[in-house]
C-alpha cells in the first residue's frame, strides 16, 4: 500500500509498538520517514512496508482528531 506525506498512520516504535505516526518523507527505496505523535524529531523513525499501516482510530484524518495536531469536533 502506498501512503503519502502527511498522512496519519501507525508505525512501529523503536520497541516495538505500534503508535499514532505521520509519514514525513519517502525515501526512493520505498521506504518511509515517520514522526511519532508527541515526540521529537529524535524519534523519528525510517520504516519499511512492513512497519507501517493506517491509522484504525476511527477519529483520525479530516473527520476528526489530526494524530499530531489536536482538533476536537463537537
């Protein structure tokens, strides 16, 4: 599946977990650049196919809550 920069995925920490993301770059091997909601640019992560899916938080993208930018709807 292809993503693009900055949409809201999750992605596998650097401990394994998956966590809200959201892709920064893609790299020419297919790789992709994620940045972790909440945490610095020392966090963020380079992550293969197999480390990177939608977001299942029914509340993420345009609908609702952004990962990484708060937006509440009432």
């Amino acid at each position: 599946m292809a993503f693009r920069i900055g949409q809201s995925v999750q992605a596998i920490d650097e401990v394994g977990r998956w966590e809200g993301a959201r892709v920064k770059n893609i790299l020419p091997d297919e790789r992709y650049v994620v940045g972790f909601c909440g945490w610095g640019e020392d966090y963020d992560r380079c992550v293969d196919e197999s480390e990177i899916r939608l977001s299942i938080s029914p509340l993420d993208g345009d609908q609702g809550r952004l990962c990484c930018n708060v937006k509440l709807r009432y």
